[in-house]
C-alpha cells in the first residue's frame, strides 16, 4: 500500500474514531432501537462518503465527474448526519419515525447519485468514442505526412498523396460499426511505411490504391450512415 494511501485511510478513520468514541463516553453503551437506527445510518452515510472515488469513472473529465458525485455523497452524509444526531437525542420509544426518515433520505439520495453516474457514464462513453474518433484521423494523417517526406519517387509520392488527401479530408466522426475497417486502414498505413522505407515502390503504389479505396469506402458508408 503507498503511502499516500495510508494516509488516506488514516485521515478518513478520524470521523469514525472521535464520533465513537464521544457517542460512547457521552451516551454510554445502553440505548434504545431508534438510537442504534440513527447511529447505523449516520456510519452508512459516512461509508458512502468514503466509497465515492471507487465510483467515479476513470476519463478526462473524471474529476468533474468526482467533484459533483462527491458533493452529493457530502450532502447526503450533513443531512444524515444532522437528523440522525436529533433523532439520538430525542431517543424515541418507537423506531418507525427515524427509520423511515433515514430511508427516504437514503432513498432519494440512491435516486440522485445512480441518476448521476449514469449520466457520467453517458458522457464518458461519448468522450472515449469522440478522442477515439479524433485519434484515427489525427495519426492516420500525421503517419502519412511523414511517409509522404520519406518518398523521393514522384510517381509514387502523387500515389501516396491521394491517400493522405482523402484522410486529411474524411469526417472526424466515426461509427462502432467502422472500427474494424479504421484498424485495418491504419495497419495498412503501417505497412506502407515499411514498404517506403525498403523502397519498393511497387508495393508502396500497391498499397496507396488499397488504402485509397478502403478510406473512401469509409467515408461513403459514414454518409451512408447519416453521421
């Protein structure tokens, strides 16, 4: 375990440990149902404060995505905590008032947060698609630039030329049902770079008029696609 992590679990033991042990000495040990419901929910609050980076999603935006989930699970946690302190000392007789008022608290509180990570994975799934989409254009373009100045042949670098124009030029939106025929273009682009650098123009000519039509293929089923 890193330190940092240690420090962590140190730093978020403290609330439980001062709660406790003041609850303890000021209360004692013996104490009626509706006080026992109060004192679960106010750690179960806790809990969840606690647990809500392992439920934040790993993306760009992940720390926005932390900041809002994190200030839910806060406000859960003030409120729970605030009523479960003035059901403790009311210490009524019967548990149904402060169970049900912890569990429509911990009800709405279920609705917020799922409605809210459901929503982040919503936006981290379309941000992961469009860096995705954004990639494959980017390097497929950039691969061929540099190809592009590694060719001395000025037949095969117009060849070439036609291939980086039509990816240059292809729309940055892409499909799930495209991926395969993206990988397989940047592949052959991968190829054509060792043919560029073994000097077998006829491979290299070969290759362009391959890629050439697998980019416009591409390109056509996106419209076909109405992307």
């Amino acid at each position: 375990m890193k330190k940092t992590d240690v420090l962590w679990l140190i730093m978020e033991t403290i609330f439980l440990v001062i709660f406790n042990v003041v609850f303890f000495l000021l209360a004692g040990f013996e104490h009626s149902a509706s006080v026992w419901i109060s004192y679960v929910f106010i750690h179960l609050a806790y809990a969840m404060l606690v647990i809500t980076p392992i439920l934040v999603r790993k993306s760009k935006g992940s720390w926005l995505f932390g900041a809002t989930i994190y200030s839910i699970s806060f406000v859960y946690f003030a409120i729970a905590f605030i009523v479960g302190i003035v059901f403790i000392f009311i210490d009524a007789e019967s548990i149904n008032v402060p169970l049900v008022t912890q569990l429509i608290i911990a009800g709405l509180y279920g609705i917020i947060l799922i409605a809210n990570l459901i929503a982040n994975e919503k936006t981290a799934d379309a941000e992961e698609k469009r860096q995705y989409e954004i990639v494959y254009v980017k390097n497929a373009a950039v691969k061929l630039k540099n190809i592009l100045d590694n060719i001395d042949d000025k037949a095969t670098k117009k060849q070439v030329e036609k291939v980086y124009d039509a990816v240059n030029s292809s729309p940055v939106k892409s499909h799930s049902s495209l991926a395969q025929l993206e990988n397989d273009i940047l592949q052959s682009i991968n190829e054509l770079e060792d043919a560029v650098d073994t000097e077998n123009n006829e491979k290299v000519v070969s290759l362009a008029t391959s890629l050439l039509k697998a980019v416009n293929d591409r390109n056509m089923q996106l419209k076909t696609l109405n992307i």
